[in-house]
C-alpha cells in the first residue's frame, strides 16, 4: 500500500511517498482534515507559513491519536523572507504556532518572494542567508531535514556551490501536460528528492480527454492515474484536498503504468490556462 512507502533522503531520513497537502485549507478545517487523513493511514502532512493553518496542522498532528515519531509534517519558509535574522525568527515562529519539538522538513517556499517570482533577480545573498538559519536550525535538531521549493537550477546551485548543507528535496509543480524533466533529473543528480505539488495539475486537467481515456484502460480516476504517473516517475506526490473520499482515492494508486503507457503521458499537450488558479505565480506562466 503507497501510504506505507517511503523515500529516504540524502541524510537518512524516510519521508512518506505520499503526502496530504493542505494549500488554500482554512485554519480553523484544516485540523478536522488532517485527523481524517492520518484516520486512514496517511502520515505526510504539508503545511507553510504563507498558507496560514500551521496551528491547526499542528494541533491535529498532536491529538490524532499516532505518536509523532510516526508522522512527517513538512512546513515551508515564507517566500519573501530572504535574510539569516527573519529565517532564524520564522523558524522558532513556526514551531511555537505548530507547537511541535521539531519539524520533519523546513523548505523555503520559493527562490523570490511571489511579487518578484519568474524575475531576473534570483535574490541569491538572500537565500543563501535565509539557508544558513535553516542549518543551524537543523544541526541543532530543531528541523530533521531542509529543502527548497520551486527552485531552478541556478537557484539549486547557489546553494550547492556555497551552503555547508546540501538541500536534501526540491518540491516543485509536476504533472501530466507538465513535467520539468530536466530540472527533475538535475535535481535528482545532486542527490535531491524531487516532490511533486498538484500533480493533479490544480484540477485542471480532469476533463483532458486523453487523459480520461486511459485511466479509463485502467480503471482507475484521472486523480489516480496523475499521482501514480509522478510515483512512477520516482518523485514525492503531494495532492491537496479536504475531501475524505478524495483523500482515501488518491491513496488507491497500487496499479503499474506500462512503459508505453508512461511515455505518452510524458507527451500530453501542455496546459495552457489553468483558469482560476492562473492568479497564483506558479500557475500563471511565468516559469
């Protein structure tokens, strides 16, 4: 069952394959949702400063009934903290609103802050800073591992070239119609996990009728078939939802995609408008 898989990152630590996201999920349903998801076996739970709910992720996570050594919470550096004093700050914020010892994974949520996303100015003073407070964070085992998020290759090798720790996962937008494979497999080349967000392409790709048809040949859902596709791939999946029955059938992706199968999946037409959610940077053309 994928809920009981992991990956393990360059320092040893396993991270579930399979994660809930929790984007754009109030704080005051976001504990009701991640209680239903540990509920049925999940025990990857993604948060971030810039979504607002860490305090219901957290007090989920404490009252659900599992011990902590059995969960995986991963929260995120707001995107437009870009200095070692903020980092530092942001961090002892986040655990004290999770209200946890530790936080499994910490990621800077992306190389720019959101007003500056897809510009030329790659703030890498700014990110490095902000890595160094994550590192101390880490080697003093307030965080169990570090990352990044939305990172490019020249964002990727600021940090190779100068940081003291290496990223150890690069989460970024992933799915049929649109996989980066060449920033996933440079990342994977540098000993990063790659994970993928939305791999449901943000609902947008639920009436794509070449899709439908073949997980139609599989029997399965255009939800499954996109979460397994980026399994196959060898990348982390995070799907977000508050539903239960969406949660429970994004679990049920124990099925093989054929060789042939994948490599047209590879080929999908991209997504040229992803609707409402375009508003948002990381949807709205500019990587």
């Amino acid at each position: 069952m994928i809920l009981n898989e992991t990956y393990t990152l360059s320092n040893g630590v396993e991270i579930p394959k399979l994660g809930l996201g929790t984007w754009m999920i109030d704080d005051a349903q976001v504990a009701r949702a991640v209680r239903a998801a540990v509920g049925m076996g999940y025990r990857h739970i993604d948060t971030a400063q810039a979504y607002g709910n860490e305090r219901g992720v957290g007090e989920a996570v404490r009252d659900c009934g599992v011990a902590r050594d059995e969960l995986f919470v991963t929260t995120k550096l707001d995107a437009g903290i870009k200095s070692y004093e903020g980092a530092k700050n942001a961090i002892d914020g986040s655990l004290k609103t999770l209200g946890l010892d530790a936080i499994d994974l910490m990621i800077i949520h992306s190389p720019t802050p959101w007003q500056n996303f897809g510009g030329t100015d790659r703030f890498f003073e700014g990110n490095l800073a902000a890595w160094k407070a994550m590192e101390e964070a880490y080697e003093a085992g307030k965080l169990r591992a570090i990352g990044v998020s939305n990172f490019q290759k020249e964002d990727l090798d600021n940090l190779l070239e100068k940081a003291s720790v290496k990223p150890m996962l690069n989460q970024i937008l992933a799915h049929v119609s649109n996989t980066p494979f060449e920033l996933i497999d440079y990342s994977k080349s540098q000993g990063l996990l790659v994970e993928a967000y939305s791999p449901v392409g943000h609902g947008k790709i639920l009436g794509n009728a070449e899709i439908g048809a073949m997980a139609a040949k599989y029997r399965v859902s255009v939800p499954q078939l996109c979460i397994r596709y980026v399994l196959q791939l060898g990348l982390a999946a995070l799907p977000k939802t508050a539903n239960p029955d969406h949660m429970r059938s994004n679990a049920e992706v124990d099925f093989e995609i054929s060789d042939a199968d994948m490599e047209t999946l590879r080929n999908v037409e991209p997504i040229k408008d992803y609707g409402d959610a375009s508003v948002f940077p990381v949807y709205g053309g500019k990587m």
